[in-house]
C-alpha cells in the first residue's frame, strides 16, 4: 500500500506541474509567438499520430493490462512477452505504413493549397508514429512491473517541459521554426526512447521468445482483448483529436491552431475530474468484487455532486471572465468565445456524471463501455460533418457538445436502468440555482480596464459568493468538512 499510496502521490504532482506548465505554453506563449497556421501544424502532427499510434499498438495495451500477471517471471524474462509485445508493434505500425502511404497522396493533394505547412512537413508523421507507438506499448508493460510514475513524467511533464525550452530558444532567435518543428518532433519521441533503455537497465527486455507458454484459451483470450482494445484506444484518441483532423479538412491549419487554444480553455474544467477517475477506479473495482453496491451508490453521488461544484465553479469564472481571457491572447483569436462556452459546457456535463465511466468499465458490463465509445465517434464524425461545414470551429464545438454530453448522459440512464444507480438528487438543483446566482452576480459587476483587477475583483465575488452559498447551505458535506477544517486551523470556529 505504501508504494501504491507513493506513486499516487508524486503521478498527481507530475500531472497538476504538467497542467500548469501546458497552460503557461498552450494559452499564453505560443499565440503570441507562432501563427496560427504553426499552431495548427503542431496539433496536426499530434492529432494524427496519435490515432495511428494507437492504432498500430493492435490494442495490446489492454493486454497487457489484463494478461500479463500470468507471464509475470523475472527469472523467466516474463516467457517471452517482451517478444510478443515488440512483434506486435512491429506488426502493427507495418499496417500503418501501408496505410499512410495509401493516404499520402491524398494527404498532399487536399492539403497543398490550404495547409502547405502538413505537406512540408508530412514525413515527421512516420516517426512519430513509431516512436508513440511504441511508448503506448512501454508504458503499460513498465506500469505492470509496478512503476506508474515514470510514464506519468513522460507523457504529462516532459512533453510539456520540453515545449516550453523550445518556445523559450525560439523566442530569443536560437532556433527557427523548422528547428523547433524537430524538436518538438524528437520530445513526443523521446518518452520512447527513455522507457526502452530504462526496461534494458533494470534486465527488463529481454527479446527471447517463448511462444510454447501460450496456450489455444490464453491465445483466444488475447485476440478478444485486443479487439476490444482495438475499439475502446482508437475512440477514446479519436474523441480527443477528429475535431482537430476535420477542421483542417474542411477548412486549414490556421482556423485549427485557433480552435485549438480556445479549445483548451474548455477542457480546464475536466481536470478536477481526471484526478477523481484514476483515483476511484481501484476502489471501485474492489467494491465490485464483493457486490459491494452501497459502497459504489454512495461514490456516484458523492463524486457527482463534488464534481459539478467544482467544474461549475470553474465554469462560472470562465464564462464571466472571456472578455479578459481575450485580452490575454492576440486580436486575431477573437472569434473563439462560442468555442469556449460549448466545450466548457459539455465537460460541466461530463463532470456531473461523476465516476459513471469507471463503474462501467470495472464492471462485468465492461464490454458496453467500449461498444458505447464506438457509437460515440461514429456521432461525433456525423455531428462534424453536419456542422463543422456550417459554421467552422463553432461547429466543431456544438459537434463536441450533442456527442460527448449525450453520450454521458445516456451512461447515467444506462445504470440507472441496468444497475439501479443514479447520481443525480434534489441538491443538485440547489447547487444549480446557487450557481445561476453567482453567474449574474459575476455578469454584472462592470468591467474594470485594468484586467488584471477585473480578473481578481470577479473571480473574488463569485467565488466567495458560490463557495459560501454551497456551505451554508450545506451541498456537499466534503466540502463542509474540508471548509470546517480550514476555519479551525485559521481559528475562526472551534
């Protein structure tokens, strides 16, 4: 328990630092450094490499996640699943070769007069899909061999780290721009890299085969998980990165890079959310396996009230706060208002489903989860088609909203149905209402010129204004604890 509770600790530090500097870089540096049509090109590079990245991991990392405690044999090398693991990457990015070479003419010919910036720089698709690829695979091989935190590091800090050494010697004039395209290139590719020569060190890679230990039902059972596999990795990184592959397609890297900054102060709202799910899946799994569904009630509603405080919180200032928001990025962003409030909008929904998704995917139900992830991207394609032609990055957005706050929703009737579990109560409406209150409050306190008093004069009311209301009235009874706890230590109750 010590370990887990260590790497619980120090992957959530790595995540939040990694936040905090994504936002310093993504919201505040790179509109004022690069164009949007650079912009654009680097969300491109990662949007496509990571659906063919994951693609050509021929969803082995649910695999792994799953099968690999029956190899588990240190003086064995693991029976050969290194072997299996690195042949299977090698065989999927194989596939994806073939197909980008199929696309590549398309690619260029669609791209050459809107976007000659993908074209210039195309070839860096293919290494990046290799060496993600392969960090995919890595990562949930070493996670298994009870290091979570590395991988964390990697893909949450390094990136983001890394970027902003580039942005800060691009800025100064040491690199110029197809110099920092290289860079930015050999940081995604890195993580890789590291996590391969960190399992040699530890004697963790050892390429030996041994496929004589793979039994017909274990062979069975791993077609299946990788199938499934296939599905649910291929969604989950689709939802995240077709908006940015539509946009482009139907429009260019500039309208992209600037849907790509706005969209990132939509998504802000989820991270209270992101930290909740990788903490409650485990207790979760444990409460299932003992039918425990009191235990698991209570963690939906609790995690579904706390959530939508937080994320409505959050919501709240973002909304009541654009004009400022838009004083900190450069004119040329302006248009981007809508793109905020619907992304913002639709994770406020996600967020108050709470653990939904981990109570699915931990139950024996697990497999509807990923079907639900497949009819999910076959909506949001649909929605993108419809509206992204219609009105642009809005489109995108509103895209966004009908699909993923329908989807969640449609897991909350799901369990309510299926599973007599429902999040949702009476306080839940109070804790709107209050939240309406703190909005119009926050709407019209006049704007002040100077932003930065703006900000913290507006930020300041709704927020001692939200928080008091939800602890006199007494919303969520964590928060009454935590606040309680906080006025003993500064003495203001006993």
């Amino acid at each position: 328990m010590g370990v887990i509770k260590r790497q619980t600790i120090r992957g959530s530090v790595y995540s939040y630092l990694g936040v905090l500097v994504g936002f310093f870089t993504t919201a505040l540096i790179m509109p004022r450094l690069m164009t949007q049509e650079q912009i654009g090109l680097t969300n491109i590079l990662v949007a496509v490499s990571a659906i063919y990245s994951q693609f050509s991991t021929l969803g082995f990392t649910k695999v792994i996640e799953r099968l690999f405690s029956y190899f588990r044999d240190k003086d064995k090398h693991h029976n050969g699943f290194v072997f299996i693991t690195v042949a299977v990457g090698m065989v999927g990015f194989a596939l994806s070769l073939i197909s980008f070479f199929i696309l590549k003419p398309y690619l260029i010919e669609s791209n050459i007069q809107k976007s000659p910036l993908l074209v210039e720089y195309i070839w860096y698709l293919l290494p990046l899909i290799f060496f993600r690829m392969f960090f995919l695979l890595l990562d949930s091989y070493n996670k298994m061999l009870f290091d979570a935190t590395t991988g964390t590091f990697l893909s949450d800090l390094f990136y983001r780290l890394g970027n902003l050494a580039l942005l800060i010697a691009f800025y100064f004039n040491l690199i110029n721009f197809p110099q920092f395209v290289f860079g930015y290139v050999f940081v995604l590719c890195f993580p890789a890299i590291y996590l391969a020569g960190l399992l040699i060190y530890r004697k963790q890679f050892n390429l030996k085969p041994n496929l004589e230990f793979i039994q017909p039902p274990m062979r069975k059972e791993m077609i299946s998980l990788s199938v499934f596999g296939i599905i649910g990795g291929l969604s989950s990184v689709a939802l995240l990165n077709i908006d940015t592959i539509m946009l482009n397609e139907y429009y260019n890297l500039s309208m992209t890079g600037v849907y790509s900054i706005s969209f990132f102060f939509g998504t802000i709202i989820l991270i209270p959310n992101k930290a909740l799910g990788k903490i409650s899946s485990t207790i979760i799994a444990d409460a299932w396996m003992t039918n425990d569904i009191k235990t698991i009630d209570d963690i939906y509603y609790k995690s579904s009230i706390n959530q939508l405080i937080a994320a409505l919180l959050l919501f709240i200032l973002m909304v009541t706060n654009l004009h400022n928001i838009f004083k900190i990025l450069p004119p040329q962003y302006a248009g981007g208002e809508w793109v905020i409030i619907l992304i913002a909008l639709s994770n406020l929904i996600v967020a108050s489903t709470g653990v939904s998704v981990q109570i699915i995917g931990t139950s024996r139900k697990y497999k509807i989860q990923t079907y639900s992830m497949g009819v999910l991207v076959v909506l949001v394609v649909i929605f993108y088609m419809i509206f992204i032609p219609l009105w642009g990055m809005v489109g995108a957005a509103l895209g966004s909203l009908l699909s993923v706050s329908g989807a969640s929703l449609l897991r909350v009737f799901y369990l309510r149905r299926n599973m007599n579990l429902f999040p949702y109560r009476k306080i839940h409406l109070k804790c709107i209402a209050i939240g309406i209150l703190a909005f119009v409050v926050g709407k019209i306190i006049p704007v002040i010129d100077n932003f930065i008093i703006d900000l913290f004069v507006r930020c300041s009311a709704i927020s001692i204004l939200f928080v008091g209301l939800n602890y006199l009235f007494r919303i969520s009874d964590d928060l009454n604890l935590m606040a309680n706890k906080f006025l003993k230590q500064i003495r203001i109750i006993k």
